[in-house]
C-alpha cells in the first residue's frame, strides 16, 4: 500500500516535501529489506520524473499485472536491474544532483551479457559471460560486487549459476569445462569436474542439501555426449546420465537444469523442446513438452527454474516470455512478450531465469542487458486490481 500512498503524494502536490523527508530519513527498523528497498525505488522515481505522464505515453502503459483482469493476477512486475544506481544508497550530494538533473550517478550497466540469474535471501547473482564475471545485487547491504575476478576462483566464461540451501554458489566456467563453488560473498571453496569430465557444460543445478550437484553437458553438435553428470558434496563423480538422441532419458542440446523440493531433477532439453524430469538415482521418471508457436509449446527454450511448489519455469527466446508449468507439465500461465523497445516486460533475447525462496522471478534478458524482477501478488492486493483498483 505504501508506494500507492507515496505515488499519490506526488500528485496531490506534496510531491517536493515527501522527496526531502524520504530522502533525508534512514530506513525504519523491522521492516523487511525489500519493502524498504521497493519503497525508496518509488520515492526516487518520483522525485526525479514529471508529475504526469503525456496522454499517449499513458494510453500506451506497460502491462505490470500478469495476467491482466479479469483474470486473478498472479505477479506484478516490480523493478529492473542494470546498474549499481538501481539498489545503491546515495550521498546527499549525489540526490542532490539526482533531483535536478534526473541523472543518477552510477548508472552505467554493471554487466555486459548477463546469460543467467540466480537470488536467495536478498542478493541477486548474475553471470557475465563477456565480464567474465559474477555480479552481485545486494538489496539489504544496497551494495554492488563482484567475484571470480582473481585466483583461486578466476572465471573465464561463466554461463550458469545454482545455489544451495546453505548459500554456496555454483558456478559452471564453459572455458574451464567445471564447476567453481564460492560462499554467499563470493570466497572460492572448490572445484568439481573438469576437462576430463565435460565437454561444453552450460548448466548446473544442486539439491537443497548440497549431497547432489549436476553439471549438463551439450558437448558440440558433432557429439553423442550430451548429457548430464551427478556429482557428490565434495565433488566425487557419481553417475552419466543420457545420451544423443530423442528418447526416454536422451538429450538434444541440453541447457540447464533445476532440483525440486523432493530431489527430482528437471532438464531443459532444448533440442528436443521439452523439460525431462529424473529421479535421484537417475531413473527417467516423465517429459512435457513440444515444439510448436501455441501457449504451452516451446520454440527456443534458454532456462529454466523451479519455485518452492515445483512449479516450472521456462524462458523462451523465440516467444518474449516465460511460461510456468506444473511439475506434470501443465501449463498454468505466461508472462511477457517479444518487443523492440526496452520496456517492463518487453524481451529482445531472454536467457536464465531464477526463483527466490520469496516466490520471486528474476529473468534476464541480453539484448537489452537487464534483469527485471515481479513479485507474487497476494489475495488482498488481486481482488484490489480486479475491482479496478490498481494498474493493469
């Protein structure tokens, strides 16, 4: 409700008086930091934005609610990550200048190609392959950093990320042909695989225990190996599993991967447009999918993620959007769609996508290098909108 209210100041022409109280003030203690973090977000928007917006701009406002009434919406897109000025707390100076030039200091991209995502407790991890790179969002310290910058640890061409319910971080280095594993600040523990292993690995995903990491391996395209290695905790191999080809536990260009609440592993099996579901001892268990331009099919799946109901989430290059399925396969709904213009939920080459123990999705695209972030939206909230209450 807050950011409502504030919005609200603004247009009521107390907009100049709230801006010097919001932006003077420290952040009241208990609340969350992402309420804190959302609401300075909107303050700021409205300090240095116009107060209305021009009526054909307005009549061609983003769609924030997915799915639009008259349907319950079940997200609403929230903010977009790009530069360190997108979460870092300011000087008095630097809000000065904020306010009367509407140009943040800060705001040059803290990636180049952000090609996957991954978020717990706050912080936001992003890989760079082109920055050779792990940047790091940190909402609750409004911080910027980065690892695997030096040694031991140095990435070379990260490609995807995975973190355990301890925190630690995988990393899988396409160029290294491994697995680099960090703690949450980024301080390198370990390796796993390696050439000897792995061909041309592009995804990793780890159980909520860290017992059980899988590295996927799509190997070239001349390759048979396409396939998916388990490896323990401490990075002793434990089992291959498939091969080329289109049958029960055969993989086309494998991707990426994710690990549900009960250990089954899903595989993004991008060649053959469709999620291969697996137990923990490697046994096929089901597949959904197929190719094809409707809702529910895919076209050019690029990542995928699970959330804490194992419900699955798959980006798709082709269509601008990523849709959710059911661990069974079932579609449930879709958010996005293809654009030319950077705009809330508008996608040019999306990539990875990720979910947060808040529910929360985080999907990045490259071809406008950002990570844009939509957060559930509860019961109260969703009969608001649908009583036309709230944006669309």
């Amino acid at each position: 409700m807050l950011p409502r209210v504030v919005m609200s100041e603004f247009m009521k022409g107390r907009g100049r008086r709230l801006c010097r109280r919001a932006l003077g003030r420290n952040s009241g203690a208990g609340a969350g930091h992402w309420a804190k973090f959302v609401v300075g977000v909107f303050v700021l928007a409205g300090c240095a934005g116009p107060e209305q917006k021009p009526a054909d701009e307005a009549k061609d406002a983003p769609q924030l609610y997915w799915p639009a009434p008259p349907d319950r919406p079940r997200f609403k897109y929230e903010f977009r990550l790009r530069s360190p000025s997108d979460i870092e707390e300011t000087t008095e100076e630097q809000r000065l200048k904020q306010l009367l030039a509407g140009a943040p200091p800060g705001t040059e991209p803290a990636f180049q190609k952000p090609i996957a995502v991954a978020a717990r407790q706050g912080r936001i991890y992003v890989a760079d392959t082109v920055g050779r790179t792990i940047v790091v969002f940190d909402v609750p310290r409004r911080k910027v950093f980065r690892f695997g910058l030096r040694n031991p640890g140095t990435l070379t061409k990260p490609v995807d990320i995975a973190i355990d319910g301890k925190g630690q971080v995988y990393v899988v280095d396409a160029t290294h042909r491994g697995v680099f594993v960090y703690d949450n600040l980024g301080l390198f523990i370990r390796n796993i695989g390696g050439p000897g292993d792995l061909e041309r690995p592009t995804g990793v995903a780890v159980d909520r225990d860290g017992e059980r990491i899988y590295v996927i391996d799509r190997a070239s395209n001349e390759s048979d190996q396409h396939r998916v290695i388990a490896y323990g905790k401490d990075g002793e191999k434990l089992f291959d599993l498939g091969k080329r080809g289109q049958g029960e536990g055969e993989f086309n260009v494998p991707l990426q991967g994710a690990v549900g609440s009960d250990g089954t592993l899903y595989v993004l099996d991008a060649g053959n447009f469709r999620v291969q579901a697996f137990a923990p001892d490697g046994r096929f268990l089901r597949a959904f999918g197929k190719v094809g331009n409707q809702l529910g099919d895919l076209a050019r799946p690029r990542g995928v993620a699970i959330d804490a109901e194992d419900n699955l989430y798959v980006t798709d290059a082709n269509f601008g959007n990523f849709q959710i399925f059911n661990r069974d396969g079932q579609l449930l709904m879709a958010v996005g769609t293809p654009g030319t213009e950077d705009r809330p939920a508008r996608y040019g080459l999306l990539s990875g996508i990720a979910v947060d123990e808040t529910g929360r999705v985080y999907v990045a695209d490259q071809l406008f290098n950002k990570i844009e972030v939509f957060r559930p939206v509860p019961e109260d909230e969703a009969r608001s909108v649908l009583a036309g209450e709230g944006s669309p």
